[in-house]
C-alpha cells in the first residue's frame, strides 16, 4: 500500500512511469469489469485504454492515494455504461470465453443461466452485483465506487438478489 500511495503521488506530479506502473497492477481488474458490461473483447479494451487516458487526464483530482484502485474502478465503470447509452452493438457472452466457468456440465449451464439473469438487471443494480460477487468488494467501497449512499447499495443489493431468485425459480420451473 505504501508503493501504491508513492505511486499516486509520483504520478500526481506529471510522472509518467509511475502511472504506467499503477495502471498496470489494474489493468487486468479492470479488463474484465469492462467485459462483463460489453461482452466482447474489442469493446472491453476500447473502455480499458480510455480509463487509461481518463485516469491520467484526472489523478490529480484523486484526494485519498489509497483509493486509487475504488477510483481506477469507478471510472472504468462509467466508462462502460456510457459505452452501452451510446447505442454500441451488445455481444452476449460467449460460454467458450468465460474463464470463471468450471469442466462441470451442470456448473457450466449455471453460469451461462446467472450471466443472462444478471443481463436482466438494470445498470445500477448489475454494478452493485457484480462490485459484490465478481470483484469482492465490501458495500463501503461500492458505495463510494458507485458514489451512492451505504444504505441505498444495500438496498439495491438485496432487492437485486431477490429478483434473481425469483427469476431463477422462473427459469428452473420452465426447464422441469
């Protein structure tokens, strides 16, 4: 943490390597939140490298150095979602280019479900799914990602797993 904040400011001050090297520690990270919005990987770089370029238009309006990857993360996010308002073509996710799916049939018919419910959620509620599950983040560090207030992320949390629920017992009622 204290490579990352020295890093920060280095880069605050105009240092080119040392932004180069922080963003590369994320770039992965970010990467696949960007797929996860835009399903195909033409897009998901095109949204890394203008994070990229955001990022180093904007650090020296990061406050907090410690931040900076909550900060990396909220931008790629907007990033993302604007992408999509712009009416870009939405390729669905592919099974064969999914890397969190498993050799198990059943897991794999699982995943492929949990990916299209998900699809169903509106913008804010998938963010704060994904945030949670796919990125591990605590609700604090969503809310300030999403710049939302602490309640309204658990909020939009658990209102968003329960219509996954509900849509999964849809899904597995037409299948039976």
């Amino acid at each position: 943490m204290i490579v990352i904040n020295r890093l920060v400011k280095k880069a605050q001050k105009g240092d080119e390597k040392a932004y180069i090297t922080l963003f590369q520690q994320y770039e992965a990270d970010i990467y696949r939140m960007a797929f996860v919005y835009v399903k195909n990987q033409e897009d998901a770089l095109e949204i890394v490298q203008e994070t990229a370029y955001k990022s180093f238009r904007e650090i020296k309006t990061l406050k907090n150095p410690e931040y900076f990857k909550t900060w990396l993360i909220r931008i790629a996010i907007n990033t993302a979602l604007s992408h999509l308002s712009k009416g870009k073509k939405v390729v669905h996710l592919r099974p064969e280019y999914a890397e969190t799916f498993s050799t198990n049939e059943k897991d794999v018919s699982l995943q492929i479900t949990l990916q299209d419910l998900i699809e169903r959620l509106n913008e804010t509620e998938k963010s704060v799914v994904l945030l949670k599950y796919y990125e591990d983040h605590t609700m604090g560090e969503i809310a300030s990602i999403l710049d939302m207030p602490l309640g309204t992320v658990k909020t939009t949390l658990y209102r968003s797993l329960d219509k996954l629920r509900v849509q999964m017992k849809r899904e597995d009622m037409y299948e039976q």
